[in-house]
C-alpha cells in the first residue's frame, strides 16, 4: 500500500456498507453517487484489494471489507465523539443534525420547535427524515428518532412531547347518510373502509380497546392509501371511514365535515417521544434539539 487511505475515503467506505447502497451513503455524505463510486475505487486501488461487491442493484463488503468495517466503526465513532467534545466550547452548536420520524410528528416539530430551533441556532442544519417504516437510527446514521412509546427500543433514552396521542375512526355525515352507523369495531365488516398500507407493503390493521378487551381489526375496504392526510381528505369526501391519528382529522371534526365513531373504542396512548442511544455521547446540536423540544409549549421532558 503505496499510500494511506484518507479518512474520508474509509468514513464514505463505511457508510456504503451501513447502507449497503451507493445512493444512501451519497445522500448522506453529500455527495454524487458516482463522485463515491469513483472514491470507491481508488481507495481499492491504494490499498490493492477488493473491499466491496458491486452488482446493479446492490453493493456488499467482500471478506476483507467486512473487516475493515468492523475495525472502522469504533475509530469512527471515537472520532466523532472528539470532535463533539471540542464543538462543546463553542458558544453555539454548529453542523447537521439528522432526526427519522413519522410525517405527522414532522408537522408537529415545524409549528413550533423547528422554527424556534433554527433561529436560536443559526449554524445548526435540521435534516427530519419522514417514513412509515420504523428504522435502526444507529446503523442508518441518525442521531436521533422519533415515534409513538410503543414503538420506541427498548435500550434508547426517550424524552416525551406533544400530550398523549390517539387514533380516531372517523367519516363524512354523507357517508353516513342513510347507512346504519358501527357501534362496535365488529361492525366495521359491514362498511368501506379506507386502509392504509405501510411502506413494508404490509397493511395496517385497526387497534381498538375498551374496558380491558382490545381488538385487532383487519378491515375491508376497496381504497387503500399511504398517506394520513389524504386518508382524511378521502373520509371528507364521502369515500368510506378512516382511522387516523387525532391531530390529523382535528381541523375536519371542527369544521364539522367528520364525525367521530366508535369514540369509546379508541383509547389515549402514551404519544411521541425523540428518542437516541444512550451509549454515545449526545452531540450538542441534539442537546440543543431537546431542551427547545422540553420548553416548547404541550412538552414535557424526561426519560420514558
């Protein structure tokens, strides 16, 4: 080996194999797929073995880049950690903090916690990733996620936000319009239903709990969505009946254009929290992150 590898070139390595894909370790890195793959290839050549297999739809770590990326993780990782204890003598957090969650905790965060985040911290980068699917934040990358409690690992340090949470059953007064109303989630059978698919390609089934007894709903329905909000704006427009978070159909209940159903079915869960490993050191932009979070109106801080 004629000449060590940079650092880059192993860090950009290491995210490839993270991602097992060119264009997520580029998306990250911020970089060209192609500007990583010719980085790629170079550093294979300055160190003259082959690190990763390529095929047209998926890149791998050979033996020997397996390694490499074993021996690579704790070196990156301590790397970072020295570089966030020197950023914690500045008088203000600066670089890019990457946060997965679901689209409506997004819109949650953007009333109030975004806005006032990027103004008081004026060199911070807030990248919020939105997806249904729940993911490792750690091997993707993220310094932080967030979801509903019941959804949270178990080995993470959550802080809770936003009150309690629920799912409605919801639908238009012209739906409803000479149809006989459910009074039980049993009764969904005999109704269109809206459903909503998940990015797994899964369906999601309907929870519901009263008095102690809970069901699991696998409702029929010829209209399935991928989208809370356009499940609601269908609702609206006569379509069927939708089961969505609260927060989502509020404004449509107020405006009288839904009505709830099934209401005692459909009981308060513990809600959203931002959750992040506790086995690393917090970097000062998250740091940062959650103390807006805590003092921002609805919140309230802590373990969960």
């Amino acid at each position: 080996m004629n000449e060590r590898p940079s650092l880059s070139d192993l860090a950009a390595f290491a995210a490839i194999v993270a991602h097992r894909s060119f264009r997520k370790a580029a998306d990250e890195l911020a970089l060209s797929p192609s500007t990583l793959s010719h980085m790629m290839r170079m550093l294979e050549a300055r160190m003259g073995v082959r690190l990763l297999h390529r095929t047209t739809r998926s890149v791998s770590a050979t033996e020997a880049g397996a390694r490499l990326f074993d021996r690579l993780q704790p070196v990156l990782r301590d790397f970072d950690r020295a570089l966030e204890e020197v950023e914690g003598f500045r008088d203000s957090p600066s670089g890019r903090l990457r946060i997965n969650t679901s689209e409506v905790a997004a819109r949650l965060l953007l009333r109030s916690v975004v806005p006032t985040f990027l103004a008081r911290y004026p060199d911070m980068e807030l990248d919020l990733v939105t997806e249904d699917r729940l993911v490792d934040v750690i091997a993707e990358g993220f310094d932080a996620g967030i979801r509903l409690g019941e959804a949270v690992p178990k080995d993470m340090i959550a802080v809770r936000f936003g009150g309690e949470a629920r799912f409605v059953t919801i639908a238009s007064p012209d739906y409803l319009r000479g149809r006989t109303t459910p009074q039980t989630p049993d009764d969904l059978r005999d109704h269109a239903c809206i459903r909503f698919r998940l990015r797994s390609g899964k369906l999601f089934r309907w929870e519901f709990a009263r008095h102690g007894q809970e069901l699991t709903i696998d409702v029929p329905g010829v209209l399935t969505l991928d989208h809370v909000e356009l499940m609601a704006e269908a609702a609206v427009g006569g379509l069927g009946v939708a089961y969505v978070p609260e927060r989502t159909a509020r404004p449509y209940l107020d405006a009288g254009k839904l009505v709830r159903l099934l209401d005692d079915w459909c009981p308060w869960i513990p809600g959203l929290f931002l959750y992040y490993p506790g086995h690393r050191h917090v970097p000062p932009g998250l740091r940062a992150f959650i103390d807006v979070l805590k003092a921002s109106e609805g919140t309230s801080g802590g373990p969960a």
